[in-house]
C-alpha cells in the first residue's frame, strides 16, 4: 500500500532530478527553489528509507534504490498524467444523447446539429434512432436526454413533457413524372398503386391507416414497410411506388423536382413535431443549447412554410 506520506510533488521532483541530473535545473524545470527541491527530495528519501542519489560537484546521479524507484514510479506518472489528460477530454467534450425520428432527419435535425456545431464547438451528439415507442421509453429510462420528431400520437409519451415546435403533414408523393402525379391521382388508381409506408405498431402507419378506413375501408398493396427515408426515397426514385412521407423529409425533393407531390390530404392537420424531455432528469448544457438551435430552425420552417403558402 502507498505510503500516505508520499505526494505527488515528491515523485515529480524525483522523476525530474533523475532525468536531469541535477537539483538546480530539475527546480527551474517545476518552477520551484533550489531549496525547495533539495527539501522534497530529502523527505523523499526519508519516507522510502533510502538515499536515491548520490551529490557530487558536477550534478547528482542515481544509487541502486534510485533507479529501482524510478522503473516504478515512471510508469506510474506516466499513467495518472494520461488518465488526468483523458478525464480532461471526457469533461471538454460534453455529450448529447439524442433521440430521432426519421421526421425530422433529413430537414429540422441536421440544420440543427450544424449550428450546434457552430455556436457551440467542442459538443459531440449521439444521435439514437427508432419508433416513437422505442425512443420515448428510453427517454423515460433517463438513457436519452431528448427526443425530437413527431411522436405526440404516441402513447408512451405520457409522463413525459412534449413541447410542440411546428405543425407538419403527412404528404404523399412520386417520382416526377409519375402517371399519379400528372394530376390522374383518383381513388382507384392509388387504391391500386402500391405503397411505401411506416411499419406497423407506428404512429405514422396509424395514421396511413386511419386514412385508408376514410376512403371506404382502402386495402392497397404494400411494397415496402419502414422508417428509413434514404430506402424509401431511393426505392420511390426507382418504381412506381407512391411513399407516405413527412413533409421535412422530402422538402428539399419537391422544391427541385425529384418529387412530386400527389394531390391528396392524408390527415386534416398536420401532426405536431417537437421535443419531448424527462422533466425529473436536468439537461446537460449542449442539449439545452441544441434545444434552442432546433427551436430557431423551426421558426425559419414554419416561417418558410407560411411564406410559401
């Protein structure tokens, strides 16, 4: 066990006597006295109950318990002064857990993210997607700090604080040029069109659901079924398929003619997206900064929407 008399201090003036060879410049080297220096090395030697170095004219030198002492106590400083560098790192780059749905991945989030970056340098965001279900049940665990999206139809968001940003449809869309967008979207032909759309057990394939039962109990073909947006735009790029999308995600799509957007209201307002929080667990200082970046986007979003319209 470590002597309780053995400092840091001590083993640092050792450490640097020894590679220096000499009291005087291992003091300058820590900015301390000669003195001082030659007093921490004599407590040193009288707590190890050994003389570490031999004091001649030209400097000092190691004796065998000296040198025995430093195979040790090098790697030992060695050690501490990499863990004190890493505990450093750990505290300058604070880290922000973060819940996304594929709502808002491709528009409100990553604008977000890069004015984080720039007015908050140095924040490393670890970004968990999934459903709604899943994120908001580890937000309730306390294992996310935040969940952004739209999730307010969803029932796991009980207990938990939800903090509306802005209202955004459900849209359909094709790949330009498709027959449905040239305006010859009727009921039977999107009845017959096959579908992208969320998976089951969704808020957003509940709502794809809800929409077909108003259209007189609709059954249309299902070609694929998932939340990953770079899927379903590149599989609607290639096919004939019709893709139940939030607006953020294909925003960009629709202004440069990629998309299309089909003539058709799936919901009569538009769900709300925003932020849900576990009010018993405080925030770290880069997640409330990056609240306050997505709240800024939001604003420029709607704003752009309102202009739009």
């Amino acid at each position: 066990m470590l002597n309780a008399r053995v400092k840091l201090r001590h083993l640092m003036a050792f450490q640097e006597v020894a590679r220096l060879n000499s009291m005087a410049r291992a003091a300058q080297t820590l900015s301390i006295t000669q003195p001082a220096m030659s007093k921490t090395i004599r407590e040193l030697e009288e707590i190890v109950g050994a003389t570490l170095f031999e004091r001649s004219p030209s400097g000092v030198t190691l004796t065998a318990a000296g040198a025995t002492l430093l195979r040790h106590a090098g790697p030992a400083l060695r050690s501490l002064d990499a863990g004190f560098r890493a505990v450093h790192q750990t505290s300058a780059q604070a880290v922000v857990r973060l819940g996304a749905l594929s709502s808002v991945e491709q528009g409100l989030l990553p604008r977000a993210l890069v004015r984080l970056a720039q007015t908050l340098p140095g924040v490393r965001v670890q970004v968990t997607t999934g459903s709604s279900a899943y994120l908001l049940s580890r937000l309730g665990l306390g294992e996310l700090e935040m969940v952004v999206g739209r999730m307010s139809e969803a029932r796991e968001i009980r207990g938990l604080h939800f903090e509306p940003l802005y209202h955004e449809p459900l849209v359909l869309v094709a790949r330009a040029g498709h027959a449905l967008a040239a305006g010859d979207a009727d009921a039977a032909a999107l009845a017959a069109a096959a579908w992208v759309i969320p998976p089951a057990a969704t808020a957003l394939r509940e709502q794809v659901e809800r929409f077909w039962v108003e259209q007189g109990g609709w059954c249309p073909p299902i070609a694929l079924e998932t939340l990953s947006l770079s899927l379903s735009r590149r599989y609607v790029l290639a096919t004939e398929a019709v893709w139940v999308a939030p607006l953020d995600a294909v925003r960009e799509d629709l202004a440069a003619g990629v998309l299309a957007r089909l003539p058709v209201a799936l919901e009569a307002h538009g769900g709300a997206l925003g932020l849900c929080t576990n009010l018993s667990l405080p925030l770290s200082a880069g997640a409330e900064r990056l609240q306050a970046c997505l709240r800024e986007i939001a604003d420029e979003v709607s704003g752009a929407d309102v202009d739009e319209a």
